[in-house]
C-alpha cells in the first residue's frame, strides 16, 4: 500500500522539487500526474479544495502542496514513511 500519493502537472517546479525531497528520505509514493486530465483535477479540488500543484496525500489525509511537505519534514512527520534498509 503506497502511503504518500503526490498529485503533479507539468510543467511544475515545485511538483519536481517535492518529488526530489521524497526521493532525497527514501520515501516511496505514488505520483498522479493531472496535466491532461480534467476530470482527475476537478476530483481534486473537491477532495482537497485546493487547485495548485503539487498537492500531497500522507496516509490518506490531505497536507498541502509543497511548502507543507518541507513543514511536514522538518517537524519529522515524514520519518515514519522512510523505507527500512
């Protein structure tokens, strides 16, 4: 079961940057990439309320873009989904 789903568009600088910190913790996750899907963005917005990009899912719940990821890993709330060695 994938814990961390990231939701991208291209072209999409902090989407590649969130992607980049993932990959930097071990942290595997599921990238849903909207950039020519519609109907997923406006699935989205009504889970997230959100139209911006990245947009991150922790454990199924709904934390934010890519500022709350880097909130999120400094406050060491990502250490849980690191892969064990």
């Amino acid at each position: 079961m994938t814990r961390v789903t990231v939701y991208t568009t291209e072209p999409c600088g902090y989407c590649r940057t969130a992607k980049a910190l993932l990959d930097r913790r071990g942290i595997p996750y599921e990238e849903i990439n909207l950039a020519k899907d519609a109907d997923g963005r406006a699935q989205l917005v009504a889970r997230t309320g959100m139209m911006t990009f990245p947009q991150v899912i922790l454990d199924g719940e709904a934390i934010g873009g890519f500022q709350e990821l880097v909130v999120a890993d400094r406050c060491g709330r990502l250490a849980d989904f690191r892969v064990a060695a």
